[in-house]
C-alpha cells in the first residue's frame, strides 16, 4: 500500500481548487490560497513529485462524439488465472468504447465503464467483444441513465 504524504491546510485547498478547475493559473490559484505565486509553484510541483498529483486530464462529452449510451458490464472470467487476466485486461482496456475497468472481489472479476453509439453498438460490443472471449464465463449489461461528478478528493479528516 502506498505511503500517505503530509498534506497542510494550503496544500489542501490547492488540491480542492485544482480538481474543480485543472486550469487556474498559478497567479489566480495563489491568490485564492492566500500564497505568493512562486510558494504555489513550488507547492504544486512538490505535490506532482510526492505524486498526489498524477497529471491532468481532459473530460469530453461522450455524446457529443456520437456515443449517447453508457453501460456497466459486470463480468466474470473462468478460470480466473493470471495467464488469462492479464491478455483479458490488456484487450478491454484497448477498445475504443472502455472508459474504466475495474478488478473486483466478489462474485464479479471484472466492472467495465462503456460507451456506445445506440443500444445496438452495445449489443456488439457484448456479443463480439466479451461473450465471444472463452475466458469470460458471464456478462451482466446495466444501462447508465445518468451520472455525476463527486469530489474533490482529500484525504480523510
């Protein structure tokens, strides 16, 4: 398990600024935090070399590029053995509709976050891509009718 890092009251809101907006400059981030710009420079590169911070990202619409429908595939690998998983895992996460898998306990070995055209590209995806493999034993399809944003993540108080 990984080390928690030290983190004080400023080091806190500057996380909580970041994850609500990636792009606030060092000057605005500063002043929001009540720092000189170059104390938050060096805050949040120290926070990048400690690695809370892992990097930036880009959220997209994905019904805007033609992927209106979102899924939840529960699936279940058999045998579940190494030699399998790890070609499994290497496969999902290389289609163009995987947004996130997950390895889980249970009765379930794997969660996969999809996103498709319609519910007939959903149907391909499950036949042709899952239910096709011999090592997926079962595939479980729940449709996402909504979903929300959570955060920003700190640590627990």
């Amino acid at each position: 398990m990984a080390e928690s890092v030290v983190l004080d009251p400023v080091d806190l809101h500057i996380l909580r600024l970041l994850q609500n907006d990636a792009r606030t400059t060092y000057r605005d981030l500063a002043a929001e935090v009540g720092v000189a710009p170059s104390t938050c420079l060096d805050r949040v590169a120290r926070l990048r070399r400690c690695g809370v911070i892992l990097g930036y990202q880009l959220r997209v619409d994905p019904a805007k590029l033609g992927r209106g429908l979102q899924a939840l595939l529960s699936v279940q690998v058999r045998p579940h053995r190494r030699d399998l998983i790890g070609p499994f895992v290497e496969r999902v996460r290389a289609l163009p509709e995987s947004r996130s898998l997950f390895h889980l306990t249970g009765p379930d070995d794997y969660l996969v976050h999809v996103t498709v055209a319609d519910t007939a590209d959903l149907q391909r995806l499950v036949l042709d891509e899952f239910t096709s493999r011999p090592e997926v034993a079962r595939v479980e399809t729940r449709l996402i009718f909504q979903q929300w944003e959570c955060g920003p993540l700190l640590p627990p108080s």
